[in-house]
C-alpha cells in the first residue's frame, strides 16, 4: 500500500520519495529533469521501524505546521504567531492503550503511507532548472532547508513532487500576460494549499 519510490503521474510530472532512495543527493536528483517547472515539497511521515507507534503519532501531531511569523498590528501590537497542535490528555491515554494493538498500528501505518493525498504541502517552489533547485536544497545552505531545519524538519525525509513545464506551449499567453506558466501555477498551488513554510507567495 502506499506510493512507489518514484511514480511518474501526469506525463510530465514525477513524485520521488526522497528519503527512500539510497545513494544521496545525487541518486535523489537524477529523477528530476534538467527542466523549468514547479516543485512541491510534503513531509514524509510514514513510521520506520525502529521507531515505537505511540512516539512515532505523538512527535507527528505535536510538529510544528507552519513557520513562526511575526508582524504589527498597528498602533500598538508586535504578534508573533506559532505552529502548536496538542492532544487532549484523555486523547493520549487513548492512543497509548490503541497503539497496544497490532492490527491498529498496522491500520494507521497504511493510512499514513498514504498521507501525501491528504496532507498540506510544506513548500510551492518554481525554478529555471528542477534538479539543480532541489540539488542545492538538499546539498547547500537554503533558506528553505534551514526554515525546515528550523522546525525539527529534515528535507532529506520528504517526498517532492516535480510538475515540468511544456516549453514554448505558453509563449503566446506569457507574451501576452507577462506572467510567466512556473510562476501562475506556483502561485494557484500556493493560494489553494497553504504551503506551511513557504514565506511569500507569487
């Protein structure tokens, strides 16, 4: 059950899980194409099995889901916002007793291979070239990769999916607009999923 190592979905867009692929960054980028697109980052939270299901839920549920920002209300306020998701403790009592049973465990461990269905992108990023982007995201210094970092994320425990673009199919529209395709379908995917850590849109 659950999505393959790399799935190939639409005809030009590939989904990689990037922390089952052994090798490193190198393995991980030769599935993406040296082509203009846009990326979408979601966290893979699928158990390993070392890993007990009771600490596996309750480090998933308490993660942070959003950047921290910060801003004035004017006149008088500085507001800081933070991600906080907690279980109510009568919850956590249930779930340690629930996560007792195997056929439980194992029921929550498919509907969380599944999690990239229903589950809010971190990150809707555009690039010039899909695999040098997310090269320098997993190998360099990336604001992206430190935000994640940030918040007890490592990018290297992600699933990207990739959508290219179709080359010169849009140049009247992008002629005409002077909004170019990468950068309208980063921003609808931004605007109708909420990527958590994506700072600005457009």
């Amino acid at each position: 059950m659950g999505v393959g190592l790399i799935e190939r979905l639409l005809n030009d867009s590939v989904l990689v899980k990037v922390s089952k692929i052994r090798g490193g960054s190198n393995a991980v980028c030769q599935n993406f194409p040296d082509a203009p697109g846009v990326y979408i980052i979601y966290k893979d939270i699928e158990r390993r099995s070392s890993c007990s299901p009771f600490v596996h839920l309750m480090e998933e549920i308490e993660s942070d889901k959003f950047t921290s920002r910060e801003g004035v209300v004017a006149p008088l306020f500085n507001i800081r916002v933070e991600s906080r998701t907690r279980l109510p403790k009568k919850k956590i009592e249930a779930l340690k007793e629930f996560s007792r049973n195997e056929k439980f465990v194992k029921e929550v461990d498919e509907i969380l291979s599944l999690s990239i269905l229903f589950q809010s992108p971190l990150y809707v990023g555009k690039a010039n070239n899909i695999r040098a982007r997310l090269r320098q995201h997993l190998d360099g210094d990336s604001d992206l990769k430190e935000t994640l970092s940030e918040s007890g994320i490592d990018i290297r425990k992600t699933n990207v999916l990739a959508i290219m673009s179709e080359g010169e199919s849009y140049e009247k529209e992008e002629k005409a607009t002077g909004v170019e395709y990468e950068n309208l379908i980063e921003d609808l995917l931004s605007r109708m999923f909420c990527p958590g850590f994506t700072r600005r849109y457009g």
